[in-house]
C-alpha cells in the first residue's frame, strides 16, 4: 500500500507543474492569458489541436508598449508550463497608437476549461498541465526577433492571409508560400484584425490552383474568412471554385448567404441559406467532411447537406468571379484555407476570440520579475485588482489627466490631513488651559480675598486660553476707567464699554479658532470635483483609444473605465476625511466660542457688582 501511495505521489509531481516560476530572467515582464472555453467563453466542448489564437493587445489590456524592442522583437510566447516556447508571429505592431496583433501556435486548448484560478501569491499555483494559459513575455532589449508565421499554422492550414500587405497581393502566411495569380482592385484599410482588404464591386483576387488546396474525400477541407459589407449585395460571390462542372461558390444576394456545390455529375447541392447583418463583422466558415459540407456563420452552424464524396481542385477567385462579375462591395480579413476539414470546435473558437469582443481570451496584470507569483493573484505588487488599476494610471505614459488630477488630490489629502492635526493640536491647547485658568477664576472676586485683577500677572500660565485674553481685556478696561474716576464706581455706559472691548477680543479669538478651516471646506467641495473631471477625461480618452483600435469589449473597456474612476476615487478620498474633520472640529471651536461667550456674561456680572454704582 505504501509503495503504491508513493507512485500515486511521484506521478502527481511529474504531471504538476509551479505555474509561478519565471521562463528566462533576462526579460522583465511578463503577461498570463488564460483561455476560456466554456459557455461563459469560447463555449467549446471538446480538446483542440495546433490551434493559432489572436492576442490582441491594446491600451486596455496592455500598458508597455513603449517597452518593447522595435518590431517587438522581445516577445516571447510561452506555454502554461513557463518552460516551453510556442511559434508566433506579429501581424501588426503600432507602438504610436498602441494596438499589437499577435498570432500563437497553441498546442493544445482544452474544452469546456474555464480560466485559470486565481490562488494567494503565497501559495503555488499547481496546473495539471500548462494548456487554457500561455505566458507573453518581453522586456530585454538585448533579444532578438524570434517569429515565424510558417511556424504559428499547424500542416491543417494549407493557406493564410492577413492581408496586411498594403499596395500589393497578399502573401500566404503559412508554411506553404502559395502563390497568387492575380490581385486587382484590391485596396487595403484599417480592418477587423490589424489591416485587411476592402473589394469596391470591381475587385477580384485569383488563388492559383496547388497539390496543397486540393479537396481530398478522406481528410475533408476547409475555408473560412471575416466578412463586413455596409449595403446589401447584387449576387456578389464572396468566393468561388470551378473544375470542369464541379463548382464551390459562396455568394451574397441582398443579405443572405448563400453556398452552393454543384458536383461532377453537374447536380447543385445547398445547404440552408443564412442573413448577414450590414455594418457587422461575421466570421463565414464552410466545412466538407464524410461526405456532408457544413455552413457556419460566427461559429454556428448555419446548415448542412449531403454531398457525394469526390475530389475537387482548381483555380479560386475572392471577391468576384474571374472576368470580374458579380462584384462584390465589402471588407474582407484573415482568410484561411485548410487542407483537412476543421473541427467544428476550431471553427467556433476562432469565430468567438478573434472577434472585436474577444471573448474567450483573458488577459491578467502584468508582472515584473519582483513581483512574481504575484501578478495573478492577490494582494502582491500588482495582483491585486486595485494594483491593475494602480497600472494602468500610473504605469501609463498616456494617463497624464489621471495622474495629475491624482496628484493635485494627494496634495490636497495632505495639506487637509496637516490642517486637522494643527487645529486639534491647537484646540486641545485651548481647551486645558481655559480649565486651569477657570479653576483660578473661581477664587477670585467675591469672598476670595483678591481682586477681579488678581490673575492679570500670570499670563505665562493662563496666557494660550482664550477666556483668559478676554478676560485680561476686561481687566484693563475696568482699571482705566476706575483710574480715570479715582475709586468712583461703574455705571451702565462703563459697562457696555467693557463689554464692547470684550466682544471684540472674542471675534479675534474666534477668526484664530477658525483659521486655515477654509482649506478642509475646499477639500469637501473641490475633491471630488476635481476628481470627476479626471474620471470625465479618462473615460473620453478610453473611448478615444477603443474608436482606434476598433476593439470593443470588455477586456478593453473594463480596465480605462477603472483607471478613469480612480481620479473620483482620489477626490472622494479627499473629502470624506476632511468633512469628518471638518465637523468635528467645528463642534470643538463652538464649545469653545460659547464658553468665551458665557465667561463674558458672567464677568461682566462681577464687575457689576463689584463696583457697579
């Protein structure tokens, strides 16, 4: 039994890997990327194979770019091990506008697995395997470019084209370089995935035939491409293939898709038809497998039918027919041509993660190499999601708004926080010796023995209390008048003088109480001001930055919309304190100016009837 426990035990630790480890110390950053695959994802079922996964990098998702090498050069790709380096290649690097397209080779992608969980920085993060997570590494200047667009497509993907080769026919990125016929009235623009190719009605694009895109009955073939038209179509073919009387056409009529294969017996087969919607992105994906083709609109299938199970090759058009026919006016992107039938899990996920929504690919905190084990988790350095946050305001060149409205905030906190501490200070000073010189007072005047003028020497004991200054003032104006009437008593004029020169000293007294309260009262009303107006910012420049990557969703919101709240945040944090200060002294100051208030009245009553006449 024991030895059997053992094995158990050396095989767990065999398969586990430490998910906190770090791939290579000479770079300095690294960023986890988790793929969901469940409904709440990618809502794929079943293990995927060689499968290229878009990394879409952008201001929400990403604030380093100033950091990478030129051409990204220092990226680095790594599997959920942290020890295993996939093939990748940059499709479109734009460090001015911050926007990256980065395509990995994932080997294996789990079905129906969620993101990876987060755990304690303190604890290791134990993986079964390192599928559902790859590590984006970068930060050493001294790497070299390591990319390989032949290296990213498994051999399933006979062709690929980004169409990101501005002013000339695209260029296969797979590992096949298959040649293009011919490319005219192509125009290339800003598109769904980096650049892409827009067709004006007299566009056409001509594939060459090759051993490589021919339709084999025994592994099936695939094709699919994103799609937007902004205005229904007059039977525009999307694409087309024609050997003798074979034909495979994809065409829109208005806004319903429409596939069509007529085999070598000349019968035409069709599936179900589908709708576009106009001004949308739509992932279009056509599958012949066991002797059935499958439509699939955004990864759904949209229809089947039976088809005989034959050969097929030839020549293909994109865009029109090949004299230039049935035009088709829409923007096309990532078109890719598989040489075996993809599954329809393959299908699904691409349809879903490389959409402006990206659902499906998570992307966690950054991490530095002090902060490892950290950044995905809690309460370290940048794992915890205020840490986020903290980065991307403070870690963001861009932010300069936030960071000034937090700055202005910080100062204001500070000056508040000096202010309150000062005044209770000063207050607390007041308060104990207005008691000892009131404890004096009562042996003083009636019965005591002494005169009302008896405490006027001891200024240096009583002199921080107010009542005491109003009561010194008191003084001197009763001895002037006694001395000017040599004995004679007080009369009403007197005392309404004396208590004229008294109110006069208390307003003083309440002006020092007072001072420097003004500041906590524009910290209660300026902060968050001031801190909505960086929110208002930040929020105009996260839509500003989401308008130009054309990436709408809530990886890319979430973050900005975070950082622009902090500025409220910073304001609110400004002026809670301060109110609770504020209130709270003010009851302290009141106390005080009616205990001034109360002395006054009752000396003025010993004066009177002490020499009153």
């Amino acid at each position: 039994m024991f030895f059997l426990r053992a094995l158990a035990l050396f095989g767990l630790t065999a398969l586990t890997v430490q998910a906190n480890a770090w791939w290579n110390p000479d770079w300095a950053y690294r960023k986890a990327i988790t793929l969901d695959t469940t409904s709440a994802g990618a809502a794929v079922q079943q293990d995927l194979l060689d499968v290229p996964v878009l990394v879409r990098l952008h201001t929400g998702n990403f604030s380093h770019f100033l950091d990478l090498t030129d051409g990204g050069g220092d990226i680095r790709v790594v599997a959920g091990d942290d020890k295993t380096p996939l093939q990748h290649h940059i499709e479109k690097l734009d460090v001015v506008n911050e926007l990256a397209f980065i395509w990995v080779k994932v080997p294996v992608v789990k079905g129906d697995r969620g993101p990876a969980p987060l755990v304690p920085a303190d604890e290791a993060e134990v993986v079964p395997d390192g599928t559902n997570k790859i590590y984006l590494y970068f930060g050493n200047p001294q790497a070299l470019g390591s990319t390989s667009s032949a290296g990213t497509y498994g051999p399933g993907n006979a062709l690929v084209y980004h169409f990101d080769d501005a002013g000339g026919a695209p260029l296969d990125r797979s590992g096949n370089a298959l040649p293009v016929l011919s490319a005219r009235g192509l125009v290339s623009s800003p598109s769904l995935i980096g650049d892409g190719v827009r067709f004006a009605g007299n566009g056409v694009l001509n594939i060459a035939d090759s051993p490589q895109l021919a339709v084999e009955p025994t592994r099936g073939w695939g094709m699919s491409v994103w799609l937007k038209m902004d205005a229904p179509q007059t039977d525009a073919w999307v694409f087309d293939r024609a050997n003798d009387k074979q034909r495979l056409n994809l065409s829109i009529d208005g806004t319903t898709l429409r596939l069509t294969y007529t085999d070598g017996a000349g019968v035409t087969h069709s599936p179900p038809e589908a709708q576009l919607m106009l001004g949308a992105w739509h992932h279009l994906a056509v599958s012949l497998r066991d002797a059935t083709m499958f439509l699939y609109v955004d990864g759904v299938e949209a229809g089947t039918v039976a088809i005989p199970a034959e050969a097929m090759t030839g020549d293909m058009t994109m865009g029109a027919a090949e004299d230039g026919t049935h035009g088709l006016q829409a923007e096309l992107d990532e078109l890719r041509i598989n040489a075996e039938a993809p599954a329809a899990g393959l299908i699904r996920f691409g349809a879903v993660t490389e959409g402006r929504d990206g659902l499906g690919v998570t992307y966690l905190a950054d991490e530095s190499t002090d902060t490892e084990g950290g950044g995905e988790t809690s309460d370290a350095g940048h794992s915890s999601y205020f840490g986020i946050i903290l980065n991307q305001v403070l870690g963001n060149d861009q932010a300069i708004i936030e960071q000034s409205v937090i700055l202005i905030c910080a100062l204001m906190a500070l000056v508040a926080f000096a202010v309150m501490v000062l005044k209770q200070a000063y207050l607390m000073v007041c308060r104990k010796s207005s008691e000892r010189f009131l404890q004096a007072y009562e042996d003083v005047g009636l019965g005591a023995g002494r005169g009302l003028d008896a405490l006027l020497p001891d200024e240096a004991a009583y002199g921080k209390s107010p009542l005491f200054r109003v009561y010194r003032q008191g003084i001197k104006e009763l001895q002037r008048r006694l001395d000017r009437d040599e004995g004679g008593g007080i009369n009403e004029r007197s005392l309404m003088a004396i208590r004229a020169a008294m109110d006069a000293v208390m307003v003083r007294e309440g002006q020092k109480l007072n001072a420097q309260m003004v500041l906590l009262t524009i910290a209660i009303s300026g902060g968050p001001f001031i801190g909505l107006l960086g929110t208002v910012v930040g929020v105009m420049v996260t839509f500003a930055a989401i308008a130009a990557s054309g990436d709408v969703n809530i990886n890319a919101i979430a973050p900005g919309m975070a950082a622009a709240l902090l500025a409220t945040t910073a304001g609110l944090g400004v002026a809670i304190p301060a109110l609770f200060g504020y209130n709270y002294l003010g009851s302290k100051v009141k106390e005080i100016s009616a205990d001034m208030h109360v002395y006054a009245d009752e000396f003025l009553s010993r004066i009177n009837e002490l020499h009153g006449v």
